[in-house]
C-alpha cells in the first residue's frame, strides 16, 4: 500500500487545525486520529512547518531544492577536478 504524500499547504492546514483544537484541550493523540495522521507524524510535521505560512513553506521547498541542485553541482565539479589532477600526475 502506498504512502499518502502531503503538500506543504496540506500539511499547514492540518497543523492549524490541530493547534485549535490543542486550544481547546484535546491531547495529541486524539488531535492526530481527528486530523488523520500518526501522533509521530504530526510531531514531524509541527517541527518542519510549525509556525510557517504557506507561502513560507513553498519557498522552503524551493530553496531546498535548490541547494541539492547546487549540491550536486559541486560534487561533479570536485570529481572532475580529481580526475584532472590525477590524469596530470599519471596517477590512472
């Protein structure tokens, strides 16, 4: 069976109606079930989105790929200066 995947915009708006109801006195077990997801993956989720709007969190995204872009970027400029340096030592 297969996961179901959350947007960050879903996954927001869960969390804000999660907050409500923690308000309004609810554990976290029975805010979890009510919201439908594990108690362990509203922890997950409250410690990546919690607090950001969804604007914020899009951009997160977006930066974060980004950043594994760029990544892996470097690695194969490293690899290739390697290889370089080994082909001019006669090191092959």
């Amino acid at each position: 069976m297969a996961k179901k995947r959350y947007r960050p915009e879903q996954i927001i708006n869960k969390l804000r109606e999660a907050g409500l109801l923690l308000q309004q006195g609810a554990t976290i077990a029975v805010v979890s079930k009510t919201i439908g997801v594990s108690s362990h993956t509203y922890c997950r989720g409250r410690k990546e989105y919690g607090g950001l709007r969804v604007e914020q969190a899009k951009k997160l995204k977006d930066i974060e790929k980004e950043n594994a872009r760029l990544k892996k970027l470097v690695a194969d400029l490293s690899l290739d200066n390697v290889i370089q340096k080994e082909a001019v030592e006669g090191n092959f």
